[in-house]
C-alpha cells in the first residue's frame, strides 16, 4: 500500500536545487549548438520551472529525453547527485536486498547514499517484483527530499501495461501524478533515425547489423567457456576487448539483465551472430534480445549483428517485447550492411 507522505515532506513549496538548477538548465540549453522543436522546446520551459518534488519527463522513442534529463542533470549545483538506469539500479538493489538481508529501504537508502538529486533514466516497468522496489524507490526519494527526473518512454498512467498487474502499480501511479511535474514531449519525429552521418558515430552506434542468411552457424566447434554470474556461457570467441557469441547462447538460454550488465562490464564490445529472423522468434528470446540491446546503447558501448532479417521484423513476431519501439529505435542508429 501507498504510505501518506511524512508531515515534514509534505509540502507545496519548491524544491531548492530546483530553483537554482531552472535558470542554469534554461542558459544551458540556450547555449547549446542544437536546434529543438516546438515540443522539445514547451518540456525546456517545464523542466526550467521550480518543483516541489521533481520531474517525470515523458514521450515517444528518439524524442530527446534522455538528452534533455543529462543536460538538467549536469546543470543541478551539487556534486551529491546520481544517474541511475533502469536495468542497472535493480540490479544493484536485488544483489543488495540479497547479500543484506535487510529491509530493501534500508537497501534503498544504502544505494541513494547522501544524493540530494537523481536521474532515473528509461523508467519502465514490466516485472511485478520490479514494481514492488519501484514504489518503494519512489516514496524514499520523496520523502528524503531527494530532487527527482524520470524519464520514460510511458505515460504515467500506462505504466505496468500488463493488465494481470496494472492494479498493484496503481499506488506508485498516483504517486508521480500527484508529487511529480509530469512533461509530455508528445508526438514527433525519431531523431535517432535521422543521423545521417556514420563517420560521426561511436560506441553503440558504431556498431553494424550484417544481412548474412547464409551465416547460421551450428553447433561451435571449439566454443570459449565463460562463467558469468557463476552460469557456464559459450562464446564463440574472446579476445582483445570484444566478445562474440550466438543468439541461441545469449537469448534462448535463460539469461537475464544481471548477465547481460556483467558481460557488458567484462568487454567493451560484443558480436551477435546467427540472429533468426525476428518475427518468428518466440517471446522469452525477443525480451532477452531487447534487454541485451538496452543494456549496451546504455553504457554506449559497439555491438555488432549478424542476421537473417531486418530488426523491424521484430515487429511481426506473435508477442513483440512491450518495449519493441525503443529496441528498434536503438537499433536504428546502427548501420546496416548486406
């Protein structure tokens, strides 16, 4: 159940980061070499305005949230502030939880440290176990006075799209529909799409998906044994920083975030080979391929592809991950060769 706020925290006056960060987020942006759209320009105005709590920015894949936060993150004036993503919070909390055995706001408390603001960045939730620990997160942030900005691809209302688990995130709903200034970037064009210019782009985007249909490789004739989170992997190669293996050994197995973030920590790039055509993959595999990609266009870090098919077939399969549009927005700014 939602807990009623603190006496103390409950309040209606501004948050004081708040009010220093507005003009300096409002300069900065001012000052900076890109040109916004109308809508882009209506959240600047939003997010430049003085909160009593913090902002829930939101809106359709390649609109520039993630640019708009980290600019009002790097303008807040205050060393004592932290970026979080989605996949890499939970994951520190779950190991947290377990290896401490006590209450997850204590956990909470111990991850947030002496933070006096916070970015958390691609908020989405799916997981109802997640769903607990993020309501949990929230009412700690608010309560401690932490200033907030969430971006996110859903409207707060359609958070938990899975109508089995809607209900119990109905708390943390009316949480940021009553405590956060939530900021629509509407509808508009993708700009990931729009990079037109490959000699400009590293990390994640510098990465290729190969059309190979010819390239489907059966079992490995002398695979690279890895042990990742204490789970046997076969790679078909490691050397020299970057990683390399199948679709069926990283997606059809059953691997999750906390593996994916650890093979991302342990290389600085990694190689898909043999990924089938997408629309007939089944669902577990499309959702561990879409958290691999997540977990990589995060950290910016190159990922190569060798498939049979073009990403947006992903489209088709018979359940498409909930997050399909982000996925392939990502994977967008790749360039596609074959």
């Amino acid at each position: 159940m939602f807990r009623p706020l603190h006496r103390g925290v409950s309040r209606s006056r501004p948050n004081q980061l708040a009010v220093l960060t507005g003009p300096r987020f409002r300069h900065a942006a001012e000052a900076s070499a890109l040109t916004f759209d109308p809508a882009q320009t209506a959240a600047i105005a939003a997010l430049a305005g003085p909160v009593a709590y913090g902002h829930y920015l939101f809106g359709d894949v390649g609109r520039g949230k993630t640019m708009l936060s980290e600019l009002y993150y790097d303008t807040v004036p205050t060393t004592h502030k932290r970026r979080f993503h989605f996949h890499s919070y939970f994951r520190d909390l779950q190991s947290e939880v377990v290896a401490t055995r006590q209450p997850v706001e204590k956990s909470i408390t111990r991850i947030i440290g002496n933070a006096r603001a916070v970015l958390f960045d691609e908020f989405h939730v799916h997981d109802v176990a997640d769903a607990v620990y993020l309501t949990k997160t929230l009412q700690s942030l608010i309560e401690r006075n932490i200033l907030v900005l969430t971006t996110s691809n859903y409207a707060p209302a359609d958070l938990m799209p899975n109508p089995l688990y809607h209900d119990r995130f109905l708390p943390a709903i009316n949480m940021i529909e009553s405590r956060l200034d939530v900021v629509s970037l509407a509808q508009g064009p993708d700009y990931r799409q729009m990079i037109v210019d490959p000699t400009r782009l590293s990390g994640f985007s510098a990465g290729r998906w190969t059309l190979d249909p010819t390239r489907v490789p059966g079992g490995l004739r002398s695979p690279v044994e890895l042990t990742v989170n204490a789970l046997p992997v076969r790679a078909v190669a490691a050397k020299d920083e970057v990683v390399t293996f199948t679709f069926a050994e990283l997606c059809e197995r059953p691997l999750g975030v906390r593996e994916y973030l650890r093979i991302a920590e342990n290389y600085s790039a990694i190689c898909v080979l043999a990924v089938p055509d997408l629309a007939e993959a089944d669902r577990d595999p499309l959702l561990r391929f879409s958290n691999m990609v997540d977990v990589f266009y995060d950290r910016n870090q190159r990922i190569d592809i060798q498939a049979i098919a073009v990403p947006a077939r992903m489209l088709q399969a018979k359940e498409p991950p909930y997050d399909a549009a982000r996925t392939l927005s990502r994977l967008s700014t790749l360039s596609t060769t074959g």
